[in-house]
C-alpha cells in the first residue's frame, strides 16, 4: 500500500460521541426587547471582514477526520476561503467561493470521486458565514426563550433562532420545500477588537449526512492588520 495512502487511512477514526462539544446558552426570555431590536443589535456585533485559524472535524457516516484550517471570510464582496490540513502537514483539501460560484478543490479521493459533497461542504460553509442577518422583511415568531426569524425562498425557508443572555444568533435551519436539509449552531461568542465570533459551530447536513465542527483557535480582524 502507498504511503499516502496509508498517511490518508490514519486520518480516518471511529468517532466515538456524537454529542456536541460546546456549552449550551441558558434559555432566557426576551423580555421587552423588539425583534428589530434584537436584529439591529446582532448586527452590530458581526466583522464582515477577517482571517481566523481553527480546527475542523468532518464526520461522516461513524468516522472522522481532524485537521487545521486557515479561514478567510469577506462578506461585502461575499468570499471565503478555508485551505484544511492535518496535524502531520497533509492538506486536505481547499474551498474557495465567491458569489454564487464554489469550487473545492480536495486533496483526498474520498472527497474528489464525490463532486456533490465537495460542493455541499464549499455550500454550507456560504450558510455558515454569509447572511447571518436575516432581512427586515423576514417574518417573525416570538417563542418563550428566542425569536425565530423565518426568511422565506422560492425553494424554500431559512429560520434564524436569536436567544441566550445577549439574544444572539444560535442557529439557522435550512429547507427545501417542507424538508430540512442543513442545521448550523454557533457557541460561545466571545469579543475581540469591538466584535463577537462564536468559538464553537456544529453543522448537520441531512442531505449527505454528515456533520462538520469547527472551533476557533485565534481570529484576526481586518482593522488590526
């Protein structure tokens, strides 16, 4: 057997828990706040521009794979970037969006033989990053601990939960017609340099079934380069 290929098969292990590795938000009620108010003061807490290194899991069907990712994210002219590698230095893959255009680029042929997936990851990372602000005209559900903000498509809905103490993003949902085919959750915010980026985010993809979690190790604003 190559040694790549064997390198490629150690990155692979069994995913022993499934349970989400970041602290839950206490339920709290929105009190007397607005929905635009919650909505105006989100935004005013989101960087549109910034690098950030973190680390990312894939799994996928009982088994995962680890590695260090180079993150960069521009909102104002909607690009991202996030070149993977793991520990031992093996890339393991690219993805690179602008607009509405994707292009991944993987290193490994589980990836590679795979176009549809390595489209759906370059995709939910787009879900992930772009649009976390959901439009004035989105319609608008008070629960007991959140606002559900549900911004509907032709092809579908996304609905935004805001909750926690400071009544920030905690998840988006995506569908298709009536199915649920994404679900992203975001973690322990944390400030720096006048902003807030969550340390923790869980993805679920129920269309390839697989679930990416990405912790942020360091992040590096735009005003401090």
């Amino acid at each position: 057997m190559k040694p790549s290929v064997l390198i490629l098969l150690s990155a692979f292990v069994f995913a022993g828990c499934t349970s989400v590795p970041f602290k839950t938000v206490p339920q709290i009620a929105p009190g007397t706040n607005s929905a635009e108010t919650v909505r105006a003061a989100f935004a005013c807490t989101q960087d549109s521009n910034y690098e950030a290194l973190q680390s990312v899991v894939f799994q996928m069907f009982g088994r995962k794979m680890t590695g260090l990712g180079y993150f960069s994210v521009d909102t104002e002219t909607s690009t991202f970037a996030l070149s993977c590698m793991t520990p031992m230095g093996m890339k393991l893959f690219d993805i690179q969006g602008q607009g509405d255009a994707v292009k991944a680029v993987f290193a490994l042929p589980q990836f590679g033989q795979k176009e549809n997936l390595a489209r759906a990851v370059g995709l939910d990372l787009k879900r992930t990053y772009f649009n976390n602000i959901p439009s004035e005209s989105a319609e608008i559900r008070r629960e007991k601990h959140r606002f559900i903000f549900v911004q509907r498509q032709a092809d579908g809905r996304t609905e935004y939960d805001f909750g926690g103490p400071e009544q920030f993003l905690l998840e988006k949902r995506f569908y298709e017609g009536r199915k649920l085919v994404c679900r992203i959750r975001y973690y322990e915010y944390e400030p720096q340099d006048g902003f807030f980026y969550p340390r923790g985010i869980v993805l679920d993809n129920r269309k390839y079934h697989y679930r990416l979690i990405l912790r942020l190790k360091s992040v590096y604003p735009a005003s401090a380069k």
